[in-house]
C-alpha cells in the first residue's frame, strides 16, 4: 500500500490561448534481414530484433518497414519500425540507442500531431488549410516532426543548421524558425520525419477561424491575447508593428510572451502572419476559473479551493490535504475548469502537479527517468530533459513520473537534484 502524501502544490496558468534506408518486407520465417548492425528475424511464430548481434525487442507480432537511422556526429542509433498484432492493429514503435551499442528505449508511439486546428498524422491525411490562412511563402516558422521522442543531439543538429527551436507538440514534434537554406538542411537530417508550415490558421483560436466571413460583424473592434514565441525584446517590436497598423496597444507586457491589443478584423488577419506570432484569441476579464475538489473514493466531493487569477500569469497554490479530509487509500482528486462566462476566451491550465511527503517507499523510482527498471547511464539525457523541458519530458515518457528527477527529496525538480542523481548513477539511491 503506497503511503498517502499530504501537501500538494500546483501551479495554474491563465492565458490565451529523410529516413534511413527501408527494409523492403518482413523475412520470411526463419530468414534474417540485416543492414548495418540491424537485425530482424522471424522464427518460432516470433520475431526477433538485434543491433549489433544484441537482442532488444522480441515480439510475436509481424515487424514490417524497420529501419536504422544514425544520428550525425553523435553515437546516438535509432531503430523504427512498424508491428502487425494478430488482430490487424498496426502500431508503429522506436527504439533508442544512445551509444550505438545498447538500446535503452523500446516504445509504441504516435505520429499524430495534434494541434488545435485539427490532430493529423503528417504523413497520412493532411486537413485542408483555409486558402486565406495558409502561410506566406517567406513565413519561417515549421513544424519539425521527429521519428522518436526529441532528443538533445536533434536540438543540436539542428542549432548547427541554422534553426531555433521554440515550442514543443505532441507527438514528437516542435515549432521551429528556419530561414530557407537551415529549412532544407534540417529537411534532410535522417531522424526529421515531416517538416511542413505552421500555417497562420493553426495559430488562430477557432471561434475567430470559423466566424471570419462575418468579422465585421461579430468582432469589428476586439481585444486580444497575443501569444508570442519570444520574451526579449519581442513584445516591444511587435507591439511598434501594431500601432503602426494602426491597433490599439493596451498592454505590451500581459505574461512572459503574452500582450493584449485592441484590432479590427484586416489588423488581426494581419497579425497573425507575423513569424513572432504564436496565437491569438479573444481577450476577457478575469473570472473564477478553476475549481480544486477532493474526496473520500470519489462520493462525497469536498472542495478544498476555487481560486481566481487576474492576471494572465503562473499561480502556485499549495493545499494540505490532511486539513480537509482524513488520509486514506480511497482518496481521490479532481480538478474543475469553469468558463465563465461560457464565451470567455481565458483558458484555466493546470500544470506542474507535485505531491510532497513522501518517504522511500513511495513508489518513486529516484534517478530511474527512462523507467526500464534500472539507474545507468541511459538514464542522463531523460534526467537533463525532465530538468529542463518537464512538458517534453512528459510527452517523451508518458509512463514515468517525473518525481523520479526528484533525487534529492526536497519535493522540486532542479540543479540541486544533479549531485543527487551522479550519486544515483554511481552509488546507488
């Protein structure tokens, strides 16, 4: 029985808003395909995958379309393939080797994209983009789709080419600005996957996209939320553009990449072109939006704190949960967004859940961020990840938690979990 943790702090946010070389078919049972250092073997009713002569993946399932990519100046291998259970489901999957010699990562995976536009495989069906809200063609900002989880060798391959990497998107994708010559030179690194615009409707909220034929009716003159993809200095320019257009500034500075401005329709289809763009939508006043409700197995609710934010920042909030209901096995806690009112375009986020007091049999894996069971070296690059990017680390390793970077104990992810997690590396936990 896990032991009950008492103290929970969260933080709420209120704002707007090329492969490899492919193996032609499966072998055949009995038979061996192999291509450098790749193996894959049907026989038995099994199939049985190698690099290098090791065994990592073994399977009854046809294993089609595997392929070996290399990551450049790095040693870093990469293994993707797709597997056919009995029943036809076919599920693509990736394995990771950081060194070139043992892999540390087998998964299932998705390619879907999913935006708020619509959720897509890039590779399959891409959904129609408006004519009036595709990109320009000297707009420089993609999307990067990889065929694994984002590694740090792929941020620096493509930094050395010329590219920024901004936004994380599931699955296994960024928002990247690209001039033309960095946008063909990442297009052609093996581990790229899809490379494609972030079109100005993908940057739209979907009220505003469906309703443009009647702007002038429906939002002549608007206020919005203007999400950026840069602080420094950002803010500023972009707002010197809109009054410029001749838009009402009403505050540059609304969060770390976040102004508000007053736009006709024109100004607003205008706006959202600009490359420093990330989204917009409407702007309303501050409201009760999030409900935080506990209870005793789920039947009777007790509600612990209904907090509002007036400013579209983060907002920690620690509760205590002993000083609400006794401490048991049957606790149960579930979170409430409200729009109010139902129109608004504030939109309550809940990130960065932690639970506090826990002791060493709580279940928590310290120092184990890739969750194969074990703390070694395959476990740095999800460790520096979780330390630096919690949300890419989620995406990555969706079964993990990232209370796991958490080496020293103290409840927070940060550089003082580094001596902590070396210890765990060398010494043990």
């Amino acid at each position: 029985m896990k032991r009950l943790l008492p103290i929970m702090p969260l933080a709420l946010a209120f704002s707007a808003i090329a492969l490899g070389q492919l193996f032609p078919s499966t072998p055949a049972a009995g038979t061996t395909l192999s291509k450098a250092g790749l193996s894959v073997a049907r026989g038995g009713g099994r199939t049985h995958m190698a690099l290098n002569g090791v065994s990592f993946h073994e399977t009854p399932d046809v294993i089609s379309a595997a392929r070996l990519i290399e990551v450049p100046q790095s040693t870093v291998c990469l293994v993707c393939w797709e597997q056919t259970a009995p029943d036809g489901q076919l599920t693509p999957y990736y394995a990771i080797s950081l060194d070139g010699e043992n892999m540390a990562t087998v998964r299932p995976t998705s390619y879907e994209l999913k935006l708020q536009h619509s959720q897509f495989d890039p590779l399959g069906r891409i959904p129609a983009v408006e004519t009036d809200l595709a990109a320009d063609e000297d707009s420089q900002i993609y999307i990067v789709q990889f065929v694994t989880q984002p590694l740090e060798q792929f941020r620096t391959a493509i930094e050395a080419r010329g590219g920024k990497l901004y936004k994380y998107i599931a699955n296994h994708a960024y928002l990247v600005k690209l001039g033309p010559q960095a946008r063909q030179a990442v297009a052609a690194l093996p581990f790229v996957r899809w490379l494609g615009p972030y079109h100005p409707a993908y940057r739209l909220e979907h009220f505003l996209r469906a309703n443009r034929g009647d702007a002038g009716q429906l939002f002549p003159m608007q206020r919005y939320n203007i999400l950026l993809f840069e602080r420094e200095g950002a803010q500023d320019a972009v707002a010197d553009r809109i009054a410029a257009l001749g838009g009402e500034v009403n505050v540059r500075n609304a969060g770390r990449f976040l102004m508000q401005a007053t736009l006709t329709p024109q100004q607003l289809f205008d706006v959202i072109r600009w490359d420093e763009v990330q989204f917009v939508d409407r702007w309303s006043p501050a409201e009760p939006d999030i409900d935080l409700i506990r209870a005793d197995g789920g039947t009777n609710w007790v509600l612990l704190r209904r907090i509002q934010n007036v400013q579209p920042e983060w907002v920690v909030e620690t509760i205590h949960l002993a000083d609400f209901i006794p401490q048991t096995d049957q606790v149960r806690l579930r979170f409430s967004v409200r729009d109010v009112p139902n129109n608004s375009v504030d939109e309550g986020g809940l990130d960065a859940v932690s639970i506090r007091g826990f002791n060493c049999t709580d279940g928590i894996d310290h120092g184990d961020l890739n969750c194969d069971g074990v703390v070694n070296v395959f476990d740095i690059d999800p460790f520096v990840l979780a330390l630096t990017d919690a949300a890419s680390y989620g995406a990555a390793y969706p079964a993990c938690s990232i209370l796991n970077a958490d080496c020293n104990g103290d409840g927070s992810i940060n550089v003082f979990d580094i001596d902590s997690f070396v210890q765990c590396l060398t010494s043990g936990c």
